[in-house]
C-alpha cells in the first residue's frame, strides 16, 4: 500500500488564536498512521493566517477524511480544506 500527501488548509475562528498552539492540538488529534510532514502559515486578511500542514496518510479508503474530520473537531478550527492530494 502506497501513501499519500495531502496539504490540509485548517482555517482558525479568530485572528487571535495561538497557532502554535492549535497546531499541537491538530497533531495530537491525527488518526492512527497519518502524520505532519511539515506546516505553511499563510496569511489570509485581516490578521487571520490559516495554518497549511502537508499530512501523510496510508492510501486506503478514505484517503484524507479521516483527518479532515478529526481537524474539524479541535476547538479553535474554523473550517478545513484538503488543497492538493498526490501519492507519494
């Protein structure tokens, strides 16, 4: 079974969230297999930055949404937006 690389924008609720912070809380909520290969701040308005990590996952069913989901569920995330998938 290949893998998977997925850059997952996750959108904060406030320009006032600690982003290092929310991305520990992202990390610690990955699903069993998947982790961070790495994480882009990308400045969105009015001082809001949405946080940009690349996931690797397992390429079974499914494919990202099991950490689509389990991002979603961390306080402080606003919306979540799969950017680019590709194998790896």
């Amino acid at each position: 079974m290949g893998k998977v690389a997925a850059a997952i924008k996750v959108m904060p609720n406030s320009p006032d969230i600690d982003l290092d912070d929310l991305q520990e809380r992202l990390e610690a909520t990955l699903p069993e297999g998947a982790k961070i290969n790495g994480v882009e701040r990308e400045d969105v308005a009015f001082g809001l930055v949405a946080l940009v990590p690349t996931v690797i996952v397992p390429d079974g069913a499914g494919g990202t949404e099991a950490v689509e989901d389990a991002f979603t569920e961390v306080d402080g995330v606003e919306s979540v937006d799969v950017q680019n998938v590709g194998r790896i």
